[in-house]
C-alpha cells in the first residue's frame, strides 16, 4: 500500500516560534555570508524544520531576506529619525549625514546591501519592486519629507530636486565604507565632508 506523506501543521505557537527563529538564523547568516552562499539546509537547520516545511512560511530565500530588512529596518532608522526631528538648518543636515554613516558603521547587514548591490537585485527579481516598495517608507520616505520641508521653508536649495539630495547626503556614506582608505585622518575628513555638504545645501 503507497504511504501518503502528510505536510506538517503547525499549531499558531509553533509558527511563531519558528518564524522568528528563521528570521534570527537569517539575519546571521546573510549578514556574514549573504544571500546566495547561503543554502537551505543552514537556515531550517538551527530552526529544526525541513526544507519541505520552510516553504509553509517563506516563498523563497530572497522573502525571507526581505523580511529580515523590514524587521531590522526600525532599529536602523532610529537614530536617523531622531535627527530628522531637528530643523532641517547646517548643524541639522550634519546630524542627519552623521546619522546615516553611523548606521553604517554599526550596521552590518544595511551595510553589505550598499556594498553588494547584487543581492538587493536579486531579492527585487524574486519577491518584485512592489514588495521591496515595503521597506521604502522606512529607510527614504522620512528623509525625502524632511528635504522638501526644509525647501518650502526656504532654508535648503530649491534647485536641487529632493530625490537628488538624498543622494547628495548619501555621498558621506561612501567615506565610511572605505574607511581604510582615508586612515589615520577618517574622522577630520568624514567631518569636514558632511559640513561642507550641508554648507551646500543651504540658501
């Protein structure tokens, strides 16, 4: 007689359970390695599902990984919300740029998506613009309101689009994540860079 192979269910408290477990063990795991040297076996493994079971929860890898970004995704933007609060003058527009590098240096993961732009793509192919369009609001939108707030009030260049003047903050980013290249003076270039950006800015 053929054995008929029933899925699992899983009772509300173990999906919770395992679910954040996943997220736990991939957070770890693509912060280290990322996403594509990463396999299957390594995420259910530390969890204690199958890979059959991995697909009751996530599509693919590249849905979890989006999943990670958005759970991780306040926790980053904290700090940068704070400085957001301050008018968007010179000394604001430093502590928005120091903020930024900030998370940067201390984040690992947000780090390796500006430094592996790779797999950002290849989450966007498999999951689409629409889902990634989640985490937008989070990390962007709050900065793109804060540039054209301070347009209107007439503090900020108003010949500079908004969009690019996210970019235009970004720059200093760059700086942290060649930080090696700029030793032993990081700390004075980093902070003449982000005043002299800001002094741009300004009408």
């Amino acid at each position: 007689m053929e054995e008929v192979i029933m899925a699992v269910a899983f009772t509300p408290v173990e999906r919770e359970r395992i679910e954040s477990a996943l997220l736990d063990t991939a957070e770890e795991l693509f912060t280290t390695q990322g996403l594509k040297k990463t396999a299957l076996d390594e995420l259910v493994g530390p969890v204690g599902i199958s890979k059959g079971s991995f697909y009751a929860f996530y599509d693919s890898k590249e849905a979890l990984y989006l999943e990670v970004m958005l759970r991780r995704a306040p926790r980053v933007t904290a700090p940068v919300s704070a400085a957001l609060a301050r008018p968007a003058d010179e000394e604001g527009l430093i502590a928005v740029m120091h903020a930024i590098t900030d998370v940067l240096a201390d984040d690992p993961l947000y780090r390796r998506l500006l430094t592996q732009p790779a797999e950002l793509d290849a989450v966007t192919r498999r999951v689409g613009a629409e889902q990634i369009a989640r985490v937008t609001p989070l990390l962007v939108t709050p900065l793109l309101d804060y540039l054209v707030a301070g347009q209107r009030a007439g503090v900020l260049v108003d010949d500079i689009a908004p969009e690019a003047m996210v970019g235009v903050l970004r720059v200093a980013g760059l700086l942290t994540m060649h930080r090696d290249r700029f030793e032993p003076g990081y700390e004075q270039v980093l902070a003449a860079t982000i005043r002299t950006t800001a002094r741009g800015l300004l009408r």
